[in-house]
C-alpha cells in the first residue's frame, strides 16, 4: 500500500478531529480567537474599504445561509466568508503566527462562522473546525518558511502566504463543517488550491487591496468546501505533485516535514501571538518599552533623544525611509513606523496600552508627537537580531537635557505564548474595539457567548446580535 500523500494525511487528521476532544488549551485558544475576529469586525466596519465590500456583499443577493457584522440581513455563505474576511484583516490588528508571520485566524474563522450558520452547526463544531483550520494554514506556512533566510519563500516570491495557506485551511474547516468525510477532505484542498492567492506588492507601494485578501481565501474556502459536496474532486497529490502547490508556489521549496510531524499530537494553534495593540507586530515592542518608561516616569517635556534598537530585519519596515518614519501622514502610516510606537507608548493610550484611537490621522500629525518623533533613531541591534523572528524585540534608550538615560529592553512579545493574554484582557481588547458601535450590554453579552463557545447550539444566535451597529449619528 503506498504512502498516503501529504492531503490525504490532513484530511485524516481533520477527519479524525471531529470524534476527539479537543486538548483543553486548543480549545481555549479558539475561542479567544473568535472572541478577537468579531472585534476586529466591528471596529473595521467603519473604513471606507469595509463599506465598498459590504456593499458589494449586499448587491449579490442569493440564498439568505449566514450573517455578515453589519449587514441586518443574511447572505449566502459564501459572500458571509468574504465579508467577515474582509474585516477581520483590515486593521492590521489580528493574531500572527511567528515564524512563518501567518495571519491565520482572519481567513479560518469567517469561513467556518459562514459555514457552520449555513449547516446549523454548534459552537463546538465550531470550535474544532477553527482549530484544524488554523493547524492547517501553519503547517502550510511553515512548510514554505525558509530558516537560513530568516523569511518565508511565499514572500521572497512577492506571495500573501496568509491569504494563500488562509484560504487552504480555512477550507478544511469549511468543509468539516459542511460534512464532508475524509476524501472530501482532500478533495476541497485540491480544488482550493486553484483558487489560493494574494500578492503583497501593496505592503511596497500602496493600495488597499491587502485588505481583500483573507476576504477572497474565506470566499474560496466556502465556495471550495460546497462545490466539492456538489461532486468537484481534486488531485490527491495536490501539495507535493509535480505541477502541485508547492511548486506552483514555492517552486518545490518545502519542508514536507513541517506538515505532518506531530500531526494530531502536536498543536501550534495556542502558540500563535495576539496583537495587543493596533499595528504592524513589528511595533509592538517598541510600544511595550515605550509604555515602561512612561511607568517608570520619564519627563517626556525633557527628553533629547531616543534611540529604538531592533534586528536589522524589521528597519526597512518601520525604520525606513526614516524621515517618513519620522513624519507620518495618517494613522495607517503611523502603524508602520517605530519612532511613533515608542512616542505613542511614552504618552500612553487606550486599550491595553494603546488602542485604535491612539492612531488617527490627526494623532499621526501632531506636532508635540512629530517634535519627539524627531529626536528618534532606528538601529539595528545584535540580541534582537539573535532573537528574531521567534520574537520582534526591541531595546530602547532615552536620554533627558539633564543627562540622565533611561532604557527599556523587551525581548519577549505580550500576546505571545511566553507573555499570554488573559480571558480578561483579549475581552477588553474586544470591548475597546467595539465601543461605541455595539451598547455594553449587547457586548458583555457576546463576550459571555464566545467565551462559552461550548454552550453555543446554533453559530447564527452568536452573530445576529452583531448585525446591527450603531453609527456615528446614532
């Protein structure tokens, strides 16, 4: 009997998947990525870009199968997957698995809230289909990650590996949730595989097409996932074939190891970071430093100079070109540059530190935070650079008039598994992102629901209270 091919092999799991419980810290985490995903939907709603796509939803009709945040009335499933999809990954704040840098739960969980509402499905169905979806979509990355260059090949080929290995995942646990047995199973990878994509030359030179991207994997996984209910097959040596994903993608230059070792025993969904904060991850620990030295009451009206040290790595993402850096137009623009992380951090914000209101345009723009922007330098430094990029560290040193220095060293992320986030802390994150769209009380109450996933006997009862926001003018 040959050797079951590498789809084969995540099918089984994932067919597997559904007569075994959970382990208790998978589950755990699954919930509290749901939690964080419909956060970071309503927060998103209201960007020009979440309104072009919600309206695009809305003008498709169809088959009224799931509810999208924000839209009062249900859509087809698929279009659901797309909408939420579109939302989850817009603000550039949901978790990221390091080192393959994947955003997994953006793409996997609005296409199994889709299709787990189109199937009628319970939270606990639910629960481990995000969790093999998730598993999934990592051992994918990972297998396209690149050790001796510190970087996944998908991105050295110009490719959204989140979008590309989010939709291939997410298809699993569409298709878990849909009933397909383990050959549908590897079915729906083959079919997804023809419709993964994602070219990131946007995070270069602009556009906000980045933010489509886990809104057409969620689409194509949920599309996938009922097509091959309808009789579609795939090739079962989708991954690894000669003319398969791996060579398509990587052009054969995957670690076939990353996708089955520990296959079932070992699970890396706990082990993907939160984002506590509302930018580019590459921030976070300038942000973490700059939050420390303002605790530890540096004068902020006396500072000369400060000096963000991180591995060489991460500068020509938040370091250069430095005087942009240091002159941000817009709030987007303001969670991509370190000299305003740690200026954000030393004058202190929202949220668990810093939240969404601590980057508006006018913020990126004022000229008090410009002023110390200013005195900021961006320098590559020899530990972070032997840490990366398991974690984004960050070393920052400031000097005061009066000669005194101050400095601040984080080499652990908060959010990650070393500095985890409490159930306390992800549902503060996810009230500070909902204020003002959806009333407390609608709000403690999905807190309650998501956290108690378990309890949860139909996904569209979670959803429908989402579907209506407030507006400004409400």
């Amino acid at each position: 009997m040959s050797e079951p091919t590498l789809a084969e092999q995540l099918a089984a799991f994932a067919d597997h998947a559904r007569t075994e419980a959970l382990p208790d810290p998978v589950a755990t985490s699954v919930r509290q990525r749901v939690l964080d995903i419909l956060g970071l939907c309503v927060a998103a709603h209201r960007l020009p870009t979440s309104q072009a796509a919600l309206a695009h939803v809305a003008d498709q009709g169809g088959r009224a199968q799931a509810y999208v945040v924000g839209l009062p009335d249900a859509v087809p499933a698929a279009q659901a997957a797309f909408g939420n999809g579109v939302l989850a990954h817009s603000l550039d704040y949901d978790d990221t698995h390091l080192p393959s840098v994947l955003h997994p739960s953006a793409a996997v969980v609005p296409a199994a809230l889709a299709a787990a509402q189109a199937a009628g499905a319970d939270g606990v169905a639910l629960t481990t289909a995000v969790a093999v979806g998730i598993e999934v979509t990592v051992r994918l990355g990972m297998a396209g990650y690149d050790p001796t260059l510190n970087n996944s090949v998908f991105f050295e080929h110009g490719q959204h590996a989140t979008s590309i290995c989010g939709a291939m995942g997410a298809a699993v646990a569409a298709g878990m949730l849909t009933g397909l047995d383990a050959d549908g199973l590897r079915d729906v990878l083959g079919v997804t595989a023809s419709m993964a994509a994602g070219v990131i030359e946007a995070n270069r030179t602009g556009g906000t097409v980045k933010r489509l991207h886990c809104g057409w994997a969620a689409h194509s996984a949920v599309t996938a996932a009922d097509l091959v209910r309808r009789g579609f097959t795939g090739p079962p040596t989708v991954l690894e074939g000669r003319f398969g994903f791996f060579t398509a993608f990587l052009r054969g230059e995957a670690d076939h190891d990353q996708v089955t070792d520990g296959l079932g025993r070992r699970w890396t969904v706990p082990d993907i970071f939160f984002k506590p904060y509302p930018a580019n991850h590459f921030t976070h620990a300038a942000i973490d430093a700059g939050l420390a030295l303002r605790a530890q009451g540096v004068p902020v009206d006396r500072i000369d100079h400060i000096e963000l040290r991180v591995p060489a790595a991460v500068i020509r993402t938040i370091g250069q070109p430095i005087d942009t850096k240091r002159t941000p137009e817009t709030g987007y623009q303001a969670q991509f540059s370190g000299p305003y992380a740690v200026v954000a951090g030393l004058l202190g914000g929202g949220g668990l530190g810093l939240g969404l209101g601590d980057f508006t345009d006018e913020l990126a723009r004022d000229p008090a935070r410009r002023a110390l922007m200013a005195r900021v330098d961006v320098v590559p430094d020899d530990e972070c650079n032997k840490i990366f990029p398991y974690q984004f560290p960050a070393v920052v040193s400031v000097r005061t008039d009066d000669g005194r220095t101050w400095r601040e060293e984080v080499l652990t992320n908060r959010g990650s598994p070393q500095r985890p986030l409490s159930d306390a802390e992800l549902a503060m994150k996810f009230r500070d992102n909902v204020a003002g769209r959806l009333d407390p009380h609608t709000a403690d109450e999905t807190v309650a629901a998501v956290l108690g996933l378990a309890d949860v006997t139909d996904v569209a009862d979670l959803m429908r209270p989402l579907t209506r926001l407030r507006t400004a003018t409400d």
